[in-house]
C-alpha cells in the first residue's frame, strides 16, 4: 500500500492559517478521491484523548518554560501513535493545525528555550519524520495582532506581546529558509480568494 502524505498547516496566532484549513481539506480529498483514502484533520496540541488534555494545561496553566516544551512532545508522541502513523500507514493523508515546527517557533524562538533541547527532544519523539509538506501562513506580527484583537477570549499564548511573536516568526522563517523543499510560505496578508490561489498551486503540486 501507498503510504499517505503528512501536510501541515503553521504560522504566528492571528496569521489566518485556520480560516483555510477546512477549505484546503476538501481540495486535497476531490485530489485523492480515486484512491479510496481519506484525509484525517488533526491538530496540535491535541489530536488525542490525552492531547487534548495537555493542550488545555499547556493553552493556560502557567508552567516552567521546560516542562511545558517537554509536554508539547509528549502530546506530540502521543499523536504520531494513536493517529499519525496509523493513518498514513493505511494510506490516508493526515492535515494537522501545527506540528513541531510551532515547537521551535514559540518555545524556542519565542521563549527562548535553546535550541539543541528541542532538537534532541524532536530526534527522540519522531526520529527523521517530518511532514511532506509545511504550509507557512505569514505575516508582520501588527497584522496578526490586529487580528487576534478582534478573535474570542486569547488563551496565554495569543496575550503575549508583539516582541515575543516577532521572535516566534522570525523561528519560523528561519525553519523555512532551512528547509525550502519542505516549505510553502504563504504571504497572509493577501485577500481570502488571493491565498486559495496560492493553496490551490499547492495542492497540485503536491
């Protein structure tokens, strides 16, 4: 059996990523649809009975900035596990809202965690598995604060300051630049109809 295609969805809180995620679904399911697999919608943290329960501890109970990325690996373990392998093993094709590149991007970029930490944490969680695919949903940390302002009640990552998303994108492009061939950076900014363009080149290229 083929197996199926990891595609993951990252970007700063507010850069829009979710508004597509349902949209860019039903584009890789009609691509797919001959096969006779499906396309599993996940997310991170979370995905799991006890993701869940950890992404409720780790969206906002305040914690030791190391406890919480060992966690963020730990619902991520549990994720590649229970739902991940299993379904690409099958042949279906996984669309996850974040992975572990929001991991370097907030935890490490953002907060501050050293790097080599996450790194052996990512070597031991997932060994060489990375997505085939990362769609990076960009824009100025002002656009995304503008639009987290007008969202629901922020949980403890969206209440922090512009200084620390600056950071968390920076990680991001930086991820991006090292690994064009696993990336597609998206500039957010664009009109709703503008990114389904783009996502639609992605789709087909895919």
């Amino acid at each position: 059996m083929v197996r199926g295609k990891f595609i993951t969805f990252e970007g700063i809180d507010g850069a829009g990523k979710t508004t597509h995620l349902g949209w860019f679904r039903e584009r890789l399911e009609a691509k797919i649809a001959s096969t006779g697999h499906s396309v599993v919608m996940t997310r991170e943290p979370g995905g799991t009975a006890l993701g869940e329960s950890l992404r409720e501890l780790l969206l906002n109970q305040p914690m030791d900035l190391e406890t919480e990325a060992l966690l963020m690996f730990a619902a991520r373990c549990e994720h590649l596990a229970q739902v991940i392998e299993p379904a690409l093993a099958r042949g279906d094709w996984v669309l996850s809202d974040r992975f572990s590149d929001a991991t370097f991007a907030y935890q490490g970029g953002g907060r501050g965690l050293p790097r080599d930490k996450l790194e052996a944490l990512e070597r031991w969680v997932q060994g060489g598995f990375q997505p085939d695919l990362t769609v990076l949903f960009d824009v100025p940390t002002s656009v995304a604060s503008e639009r987290r302002g007008a969202a629901r009640a922020p949980d403890k990552f969206e209440s922090e300051s512009d200084s620390f998303f600056g950071r968390t994108r920076a990680e991001y492009l930086r991820r991006a630049a090292e690994s064009p061939e696993r990336f597609a950076v998206i500039d957010a900014t664009q009109t709703v109809l503008d990114i389904q363009k783009k996502l639609e080149e992605v789709v087909s290229n895919i």
